[in-house]
C-alpha cells in the first residue's frame, strides 16, 4: 500500500497571489496528476506528469504551473488567485495505462481567496 | 473524443432502498470501466474496477456489469444504508497511449434514516 500527502490541508490566499500547493506520494508510481474539483461539481484535470521532469496540460491548466521536482513530488503554482474563489485541489497517482489507470487520490487541499 | 455520461444528482433515497446510478460511455477503444466513490472531506477512491466486456465487478455490497453492447456500467445496490452517503463517480480510462481516466459529473447520493 501507499499514501498521498498533500499539503496545505487548507490554504487561505489573498486577490492576486501567487500560492503553491504541495503533493507527495509513497506508491512509487510513475504518474501523477493535479485536479481541481468546485463545488458540487466534478473534477477537472488541471496539470499530470508521465515522468519526473514531464509536464502535460488538462482542461484547466491556464492560470496554473506545476512542476515535478522528483518522482514522488508533484506541486501545482495558482499564478495569481482570484477574489472569492472557493476549490478542492486534488492530487491523484497511477501506475500505468488501461488496467493499470486506476488513480489513487490525496485527501484534497481546500483554498479560499479572500 | 471519449465521453462519461452519468445520472445527474442529487438522489436522495431511504435506508434499505434500492440504488441504480446510470452511467454511460462512449469510446472506440476496448476501455476498462471503473466506480469511484468520494466521502465528505476526502479525495475519491475506487470501489472497483473492471477490465472486459460481461463481467461484472462489486464491492461494499455495490455492483456492475461492463455490458459493451449497451456501452453501460451502471452501478447498483440492492440496499443502501446511511453510510452510502458519498459522491458517486463513473470513469473509463483513456485510448490506448492515454495516461488519463475519462471521469463522469459525478452523482451525489444522500441516504435518508
């Protein structure tokens, strides 16, 4: 077994500021992924990452830059946040393609803008 | 390009009721299908997974069968309990070359005491 740690678990930020979120894994999977889940909505992929130094875009990457300092980290940059902006960030891992897509997901990192 | 349709939320039912959530897809591939499920508070997880056309996977009592021909995996439980309170998340993964699952809207179920 294995576990994703994110961090923070709650992230309060001002109207424009750059904030970073931070993501761990222990599965020692290849790939990694960023969501972002609004409420009462569904998820939305922002940023994954095949490989350590990979990067690959989603639906939702514009505002946003991640980077995959190593294997078992992953961390996602809000370049500029937005006023009353309310989200989970979830982190997800896998470790491979088709069978072996199933992703395994962190407990979340809620953020509130003020 | 692949697509996830579920039954859209919220159901709110009674405990010992039976469950049906729909959910349909669309691919030109030969996908595995999946059920997750997301508590208050945490990240989804799966509930179960399964790889080929006419079989069926379960799990906590849930169950779904991969029919190809409907393009369906609809989930169902025969009686919920109040614990079965959740986010309810079909997901197929992605063409061959894809490292990504195809997740639906998701469909919030309540269970009423």
């Amino acid at each position: 077994g294995g576990i994703i740690t994110q961090t923070p678990k709650f992230l309060i930020g001002q109207e424009g500021q750059k904030l970073t979120l931070k993501c761990q894994q222990n599965f020692n999977h290849d790939t990694m992924y960023w969501y972002r889940q609004d409420s009462g909505k569904g998820l939305r992929l922002i940023y994954y990452s095949i490989t350590e130094n990979d990067l690959q875009k989603g639906d939702l990457s514009e505002g946003y830059d991640a980077s995959r300092e190593k294997k078992s980290s992953f961390s996602l940059t809000v370049t500029s946040a937005q006023k009353n902006e309310m989200a989970v960030f979830l982190c997800a891992s896998s470790r491979g393609q088709g069978y072996y897509a199933e992703q395994f997901f962190g407990p979340g990192t809620r953020l509130t803008v003020l | 390009g692949d697509s996830v349709t579920q039954t859209e939320g919220p159901v709110t039912l009674s405990e010992g009721t039976s469950l049906t959530v729909n959910c349909s897809y669309e691919t030109k591939q030969y996908p595995t299908l999946f059920w997750y499920v997301q508590y208050p508070g945490e990240g989804p997880q799966l509930l179960f997974k399964v790889p080929k056309a006419n079989e069926k996977g379960s799990s906590r009592g849930f169950e779904a069968t991969y029919n190809k021909e409907a393009t369906s995996f609809h989930l169902q439980k025969a009686s919920v309990q109040e614990s079965d309170s959740a986010v309810y998340y079909c997901a197929l993964s992605g063409p061959s070359g894809s490292w990504q699952l195809i997740f639906g809207s998701g469909t919030q179920l309540t269970v009423m005491p």
